[in-house]
C-alpha cells in the first residue's frame, strides 16, 4: 500500500486547483466560504463550466464524456473542488442516475438522458426514501402497475432533496406485490411534469428549504422509462448506493472549513479576547485536525485498495468508516465555528429577506448557525451511522 502521490498526480492536483482559482467565479467562492449553501444557478453555472473542459463526469467511462482518470486522480479532482470551495457537481445526476442509465439503460437511454445529465440541461432528484422505508429501503411501498405501454404509479416519497428544482426524478416502484420485497421492485425515470405529481417542501431545522415530501396521484409514465428488467430495480439500487458513497467523507470541506476556524479564530471577540488564545478552544482545533489527518490516511487507504482492484463490483466496507469519521468531523467543524461566533449567531436565517433579526454582528456571523443546525443531518443521510457501525461490526470484525 503506498500513501504517496506521484510526480504525475501532483502535477495534477496543481492543474486541477490553477483551473478553480482561473475559472470559479468569485462570487460563488465567497458565498460557499462563508458557510452558505451553494444556489440552483451557482451549480448550474459551474457544472457547464467543468462541461466545457471536459470534467462534468469525471468518473464515466471515457466513450461517454467520462475523463479517463484513475480513483486517484479522481480523489484529487474532487478534494480539490470541496477545498476551494467550489460547488460540488449534482450528484442526482452525475453520481447516481447518470451509472445507473449508462450500466443497464438501453441505446435510446443513453442517448436521451446523459447528455443532459453532463451538461446539467435537466436537474434530476432521487426517489428512494419513503415514509415507511428509510433505513429499510426495500420496503419501499410505491405502486407502478402497468397497463398497456405505461404504468400507472401512487405512493409518496419523502426527504427528497432539491425536488422543487427538478425535472426528472429516478423511483424505485414496488411491481409485483406477491414477490419477497427486494425481488418486486423496478427503476423508472419520471418527468417531474407529469400531471399527478405534487411537491410539499419541508422546512428544515436551519429554516431552509432543501428536502421535500413527492407525491404520485395516477401518474402514468411510459413503459420505455423503465431502467433495465421489471423487478430488478433493487440491483440496480445497490449498485447506485455504492456510487452514492464516493467521497462521502468530506475531507476536502471539512480542511477549507479548519481553514475558516484558523482565520476567524485570530479575530477578535467583542470581549477583546481572540478565540486561539483560548486553551481548550486550541486543544478541540488541534485535535480536529489531527483527526481529519487520519480520516485523509483512512480515505487513501481505500483509494489504494480501489486502485488495485480489491472489492470488485461491490463496496469496500471501509467506507463505513470514512461516512461515520467524515460525519462527525464536519459537525465538529461546524461546533468550533459556533464557539467563535457566540452570541452573534443568534440571529438566524428564517425569512425571505434572509434575516429574522437586524444584524448585530459581523456579516459572516448570520450564517454560522443555519450551518451548523443543517449539519445534523449528515449521520443519517447516506445510511445512518447506527447502520454504518452495523456493517463494520459484520464486514470487517466479522460480529
């Protein structure tokens, strides 16, 4: 195992960070630093911008506009863009949908939807989660009962992020009731458009708007929107999570966000008082860092592990590891930021003009608590923590 980068993949790292610093707008930098969610039109303007260089799908195969980089290069693109901070490429379409089209899709398919996907011409949201099966995602309840050349779907989806932008959503749809749970489910592609389809935002707690509640009333989608075979869309669902699961440590976001702590930590407070001049604020900070360190180590094991060839066609249990490590240092960062900040971050986000309070300090300050309540979220989404330790304690204790 070597944790070495090349020559090559230095030389690399220094293209890929000269090409954000020329081409990131800087505008959008300052919004993603200053802790702020990046817009619809901000992914949108960067995602066309990778387009033209040829990096909007860094990880499809090259004959479909993928780049033809290793899982180390692909790494180093993509710490690169969280540390910037850059907005991070839609991965509804790009990481999920967009594997899933081009893996079991057919001709017409592909030619369809990909290159929308890549250039970010329709905005896709994911179908999975429901009132009744989150954790347990095969006990999906959703209904797609064919009749003739489409099928007719009702049910409802929950905790579906960016549904208010999208144009298409992926489903998983129970077909066939009397099978086992897993073996009754199909993949379809659903137009957003399509008479029968209402979305119902839910407010989160930071007082955003992100996730919401999708529901199908007699919605008839064509037959030629299903993915692969009727009944195989749980495969197809494993082999999207497995996707799902690519850098979904952070590390890149949680080194911009300590390099955030350092600058606003050598401020001074209203007290007069700097928060690095405080020893147990120091101790935390350190002991951050030298976490993420081993988190980065961790990641670039597995990364080593992908490159020669281990766990071929099936996840590498050790991403267990970095989603657990990788949730917990980006809400530690988020705790540091709300100990500088104090008392400023009171005011919060919650009205249409941004503010529910006259700034009383900084302008950095309102959005520091929004971000640290939004960041709850992260050791449930993407397979909860209590489910990750799950998989270690079988994968890799073998419990």
């Amino acid at each position: 195992m070597d944790l070495q980068f090349t020559a090559e993949e230095e030389d690399f790292r220094q293209e890929v960070r000269a090409f954000i610093k020329d081409h990131l707008p800087e505008r959008i930098r300052r919004h993603l630093i200053e802790g702020r969610s990046a817009s619809k039109d901000d992914i949108v303007e960067w995602t066309r911008i990778l387009y033209k260089k040829g990096w909007s799908t860094p990880r499809w195969p090259v004959e479909l506009g993928g780049t033809g980089w290793s899982a180390i290069k692909q790494y180093i693109f993509l710490e690169e863009g969280l540390a910037a901070p850059a907005p991070e490429l839609l991965p509804f379409g790009v990481s999920m949908v967009g594997p899933v089209i081009y893996t079991f899709g057919n001709a017409a398919q592909k030619a369809r939807y990909l290159p929308r996907i890549a250039n970010l011409d329709e905005w896709w949201c994911q179908g999975f989660s429901e009132p009744g099966a989150g954790s347990d995602l095969a006990a999906v309840a959703t209904r797609a009962v064919r009749q003739g050349d489409h099928y007719l779907v009702n049910g409802q989806k929950t905790w579906t992020t960016y549904a208010q932008h999208a144009d298409w959503i992926f489903c998983l749809c129970r077909t066939d009731t009397g099978a086992k749970k897993q073996e009754g489910i199909s993949f379809l592609l659903i137009d957003m458009k399509s008479p029968g389809i209402a979305v119902r935002p839910i407010q989160t707690i930071d007082g955003g708007h992100e996730i919401n509640e999708v529901f199908f009333d007699e919605v008839k989608v064509p037959v030629g929107n299903l993915v692969g075979e009727e009944n195989k869309g749980w495969d197809y669902a494993k082999f999207l999570l497995s996707n799902e699961r690519v850098g979904i440590a952070r590390v890149g976001t949680s080194k911009a966000r300590l390099r955030r702590l350092r600058e606003l930590a050598a401020i001074a407070g209203p007290d007069g008082r700097r928060a690095i001049d405080r020893p147990r604020f120091r101790d935390r900070l350190i002991e951050t860092e030298i976490a993420l360190k081993a988190l980065e180590i961790t990641q670039l094991r597995v990364l080593s592990d992908e490159a020669a060839g281990k766990f071929k066609g099936r996840p590498n249990p050790a991403s267990s590891v970095l989603k657990i490590r990788g949730s917990e240092l980006q809400q530690a960062t988020s705790e540091l930021l709300l100990d500088i900040v104090g008392p400023y971050a009171l005011p919060a986000q919650q009205s249409t003009d941004g503010r529910n309070e006259p700034p009383v300090g900084p302008d950095w300050a309102d959005a520091v608590a929004p971000l640290y309540f939004n960041l709850r979220k992260v050791s449930i989404y993407g397979g909860s923590n209590e489910i990750q330790r799950n998989i270690i304690a079988k994968a890799i204790l073998g419990l």
